[in-house]
C-alpha cells in the first residue's frame, strides 16, 4: 500500500482496482447475446433515423469540444481534498441524474418525434456534467486537452468490451497520452465520426428504443435516461480519481489538517497541465490562452 496516500485515498484505490476489473473482463454470453439483438434493431430501423443521431452525436460533440457553449462559469477547485470532491461529485451526479430522467420522462410520454429528439438533449446533459466534473476535480476545460479527456471518458463510458481496453489505457497514461494529441485545429480530423456514433448508439439503443414504444415510454425514457447518467457518473468520477492517485504519488504526502476527510486549509496545490501547444490561440475554436485569469475569460 502506498504509504503516501491517505486512508480515504487508499480506498479509493482498491475501488479503482475492482472498477477496471469489471470495465475490462471479456464479453460474456448476455453481452454477446445483447449485441446480437441491438445488430438487428438497427437493421429494421429506417436510414433517416441513424443518419439523424449520428448528425446529432457529432454537432454536439464539436460544440462541446471546440466551443465555450459547456464551460462551467466557476472556476476548477483548487485546494480540495479528494474526499471532499468525490463528494461534491456526487451532489452533482444526483442532480443531473434526476434531470435526465425528468427530460427522458416528458419525451417518452410524446412519441415518436420527441422521443427522437431526446436523443441530442441527453448527450448534451450528459456533456454538460462532464465539464462541471471536470472543474469539480480541478481541471479547467478552457484548455483543449481537457476538453479531449472529457470526449474520452465519454467514449469508455458508451463504448462495448473490444473498444474499451485502449480507451482506458489512454486515460489512464494520460501525461503520455496528452504529448500525443494533435492540435486543436486539426483534432476533429482524427475522429472517425461513424465509428464513434456507432459505438455510443450500439450502447444505448436497446434501452432508448424502448423509450419509443407506445404506452411505456414514459416510464422507459425516465428509467433510461436515468441508468445511463449513472453509468456515465461512475465512469468519469473513476477517471479523474485515476488522475488524482497518479499525481498524489508524484507530488508526496501533504499536509493534512482537517481528518480522514481533509479541509480547505490541506495545501493541496492546483492542478496544472503542461503549455498549451503554438496553435492555441484564443478563438471559437480555442478560447483560451496560456496565462488568461479566470477575469479574462470571462469579458
């Protein structure tokens, strides 16, 4: 055990570890029997239908990557012990978690077209938690890569057992990771698109075409809705506690006043990421640059 972690730290960790166990194990017969199932809903499903949520996957995505549309007003805390983050995480899981199932609710109980157009809205509900989690874990998506670690936490998180072992090995060697990244301006250009909306939509299908049938959708959108923002909550608190742990081993122990939980007063420094590439220039694309105060972004 790792005598520089905390207590809480340190169980954490072993949660860490049961975690990606189960994130990884091999696909079992119901998983397989699922995507089997799901293989032939999307063969019955009209070409308009598809062409739509993937459309709607892919604008949002680029909103939420290369736009300010979801960058939280506050600041990323700084000076937080991880207990008191999880915890804050948690608070905010719990809220967004009720206004999915709340939109999932009022769009199964409207047919087929709302139903439809719950679809966008719930990726970007789901969008608009990653960032507050991010800020809650001290890391500020004004900065691209952050923004990038939020797409791949999205994609582990609705992503089938073959895709998922390389999406955690990235994250979780997320230093390495980052000196890997492209630049802002061409990053869309890496991303294939289909495969990506594929992936997701495989992911969700079963659970949201459900939403579509008549007499049940209410309560399917609500139950759906709900489910998935849980999985997602899980999948992003698990990815910043991952880099939470690998910086705590690097910076040493710290001061800690405040008990098992810790307190504002535990020194804990703000997280920083290395220098911002050249190209990152402020603009739509890229809104911010290396040295802005909080003040600054804001006019």
């Amino acid at each position: 055990m790792n005598e520089e972690l905390s207590v809480y730290e340190q169980q954490v960790q072993r949660k860490l570890e049961h975690w990606r166990a189960g994130l990884l194990k091999p696909p079992g017969m119901i998983e397989r029997t699922s995507k089997a199932v799901q293989s032939r809903i999307n063969q019955a499903i009209p070409e308009k239908v598809h062409a739509a949520i993937t459309s709607a996957v892919k604008g949002i995505v680029q909103t939420a990557l290369f736009s300010m549309d979801y960058i939280p007003k506050s600041e990323p805390s700084a000076g937080v012990s991880l207990a008191l983050r999880d915890k804050e995480a948690e608070d905010k899981l719990a809220f967004y978690k009720k206004l999915a199932a709340a939109e999932g609710a009022g769009a199964g109980a409207g047919g087929f077209l709302l139903g439809m157009a719950d679809f966008p809205i719930l990726i970007g509900i789901k969008m608009k938690f990653l960032f507050e989690l991010a800020h809650v874990y001290g890391y500020s998506t004004y900065d691209y890569r952050e923004r990038l670690f939020i797409l791949h936490i999205f994609q582990l998180a609705f992503s089938g057992q073959t895709a998922r072992p390389p999406l955690y090995e990235a994250i979780a060697a997320w230093p390495q990771t980052m000196r890997t990244l492209p630049m802002a301006s061409s990053y869309a250009e890496h991303i294939d698109w289909r495969k990506f909306q594929q992936e997701y939509r495989d992911t969700i299908d079963f659970r949201k075409m459900l939403q579509l049938v008549p007499g049940i959708g209410m309560v399917v959108g609500a139950w759906a809705n709900y489910g998935l923002l849980e999985e997602l909550g899980e999948t992003g608190m698990n990815c910043y506690r991952l880099r939470w742990l690998a910086e705590a081993r690097d910076r040493g122990p710290l001061p800690r006043s405040g008990g098992w939980l810790g307190s504002k007063e535990d020194g804990e420094p703000r997280f920083t990421t290395p220098p911002l590439p050249q190209d990152a220039s402020p603009s739509r694309h890229n809104p911010m640059k290396e040295g802005d105060s909080y003040e600054d972004r804001q006019k």
